[in-house]
C-alpha cells in the first residue's frame, strides 16, 4: 500500500491531503477524487454515485471532508494551500462552488468517546 505525502508541504490538515491525492489522480488520468474522512465509519455504499450526479465538486452538507473532486482542482488548492492560511474544508469547498449534496440520514463523524456513543446507538436503532 503506498502512501501520498501532504501538498505542497506538510501539516496542512485535510486540505494537504486531498491536495496530494488529487495532484496524483491528475497525474494519473483520473477524472476525481472521492474523499472520506477516517472518522466517518458509515459512508453509504452508494456515495460516489450520489455525489457523481452533480456536474463539478459534490460534497456532503454536514461533512464536507466526504465529496468528490475533479482532479483539475489540483493546480488550484495547491495555490489556495499557498496563498491563504485558511484551512477550513468547508470553505474551500465554497470558494470552488462544490454543490452540496444532503443525505437522509447524518453520516457519523466519531472524535470523541460521546460521538461513538451516539453512532452506536443511531445504528442499533436502524435495524
């Protein structure tokens, strides 16, 4: 399994990662990036066609770290990543209009031992 090191320079949050990783995928001929939080355990198996019906950058309205985003975006973090000391992935997402796209049920986001908590209970009640 290989590894991506944060773009253009480390310590830049979740925006240095996506940055990489849509650098890579330009590089490699991908269209997008389908990004996800590794605290967001219940993402729906359907989530790259929910958010690929939208033309441009889709990502989720109460989690935008979880979207999709056209590799052509690179170049443009990058500089945003350079130029600006705002890292909030919202926005970001704002400034390069990612259409947000909501869910019925409020994906879980886990930081704390309350959030699990909450998660697992939303879970048990689901089945």
């Amino acid at each position: 399994m290989a590894s991506l090191e944060d773009r253009p320079k480390a310590g830049l949050g979740p925006l240095g990662g996506l940055c990489a990783a849509l650098a890579y995928g330009e590089e490699a001929g991908f269209a997008a990036v389908l990004s996800a939080p590794c605290d967001a355990p219940d993402l729906p198996p359907d989530l790259y066609d929910r958010l690929s019906q939208e033309s441009g950058a889709a990502c989720v309205v109460d989690l935008p770290l979880v979207g999709l985003w056209p590799c052509a975006l690179a170049a443009h973090l990058g500089s945003w990543l350079d130029e600006s000391s705002d890292r909030s992935f919202t926005t970001w997402a704002q400034a390069v209009s990612a259409t947000p796209v909501e869910f019925v049920h409020k994906l879980g986001n886990i930081n704390t031992p309350d959030d699990l908590g909450a998660f697992e209970w939303r879970r048990a009640i689901r089945r």
